[in-house]
C-alpha cells in the first residue's frame, strides 16, 4: 500500500476570500502530494506562486508563493491509503498534467458553479479540488460521493476513507518547519564555508560576500 497526501487550504488570498464568502467553508483549496514530507504539492492553481494569474495545473512548495508568505493559514493534511498500482496512475496522471501545462487551463466559471452547487464541465479546465477529485477518480485512488466538478475542498474533510493528519496553521505544519530547519542549517553551513575559505585565504569573510 502506499500513501497519498491532501493538503487543505485558507489562505486568505482575494480568490479565497471571496470562495469562503459564498461557501463559509473551513478551506478554499485543495492540494496533492506523493510524499510524506510534501516536498511538492500537485494542483490547480496560480502558475509563478504570487500573483492570481495565470493559473492552471501547476506545482506548489510550502517554502515558497503564497504558501511562504501567509503562515497563519488555516490548513489541514490528510493522508489516503491506495494500492501500489492506484498510487503510480495518480502520479502519473498528475505529472503528465504538469509536463503539458500549456494545454490546461483554470475553470474559474466552473470554481464559481461550484460554489452555487451547479455542475459545469469544460474540457481541459479544472479548478484545485476538481483537479485533485479527477486524479484520485481516474486512477482508481478514491470513489468521490459526487461529481468532481461539485468536489469543495472542505469535502475531503468529510471523507471516511482519509485520516487526518494535523490540523492547525501552515506555520504549525510539521513539513513545514522541517523544511525552515533545513535551509536555517544550509544557511548556517554556507556561512562557516564561507569563513573557513576567507581564513585559508587570509581575507576578510566580507570580501567574499
């Protein structure tokens, strides 16, 4: 068996804001990923991280865009076990999305429907959770109790088949601050290094800099 990760979302963004407006739900967006220590989370979102568009299926890091900037987010981590051959078509299927970016776009009408609980498919179109809910379904991950372009992200919280890992702010999420730990000891590291060759050289550390 292997493990599929779900990260929900609030991030307080303008879109978010205006999602939790119309829905009052706990979270606003819905990610993916294939590793414990969530090293990159697959979904459909803004493309360079920051600004609202262009957006559409695109890799997200906890360490970086929004996710970097708004550690007081409302966030939750589920964990949905899957078999062996569930686990590689999802991947797949989620890395084959990223490699033809340029053929997908976001479904911002369909984002909206959604909201106003009114089903509306357009081809090559997704918004973040009826990108994660099409990955899970098609690979055979996850049966979803209703279509995925219907799927909110606070759905997945009601699911019975995923087990909630953490639940809190993204600041508080232990991947996350894994990953603050690691760059604090690169940043430490790169500073001795730096010292060490300014003392072999007989310079000032600040020369090197």
């Amino acid at each position: 068996m292997k493990t599929i990760y779900i990260l929900l979302t609030r991030s307080g963004t303008l879109l978010s804001k205006l999602v939790y407006a119309v829905t009052g739900a706990s979270y606003t967006h819905a990610s993916m990923a294939f590793d414990e220590e969530l090293n990159c989370l697959y979904s459909s979102t803004r493309k360079n991280g920051y600004t609202m568009f262009p957006a559409g299926p695109s890799k997200e890091y906890l360490n970086k865009g929004v996710f970097r900037l708004r550690g007081d987010a409302p966030c939750a981590l589920y964990a949905l076990e899957v078999t062996d051959e569930a686990y590689v078509r999802a991947r797949r299927r989620a890395e084959h999305m990223m490699a033809r970016g340029e053929l997908y776009r976001f479904n911002t009408l369909g984002l909206i429907l959604c909201a106003l609980h009114i089903r509306w498919q357009r081809r090559r179109h997704y918004f973040c959770s009826q990108f994660v809910s099409e990955v899970l379904q098609k690979s055979g991950a996850l049966d979803l109790p209703k279509p995925s372009t219907l799927m909110h992200p606070s759905d997945y919280a009601e699911l019975p088949e995923l087990r909630c890992l953490y639940r809190g702010t993204l600041a508080g999420l232990p991947q996350r601050q894994s990953m603050e730990l690691g760059e604090a000891e690169t940043g430490n590291l790169t500073a001795r290094n730096l010292i060490a060759i300014a003392d072999a050289l007989g310079v000032d550390v600040r020369s090197l800099i």
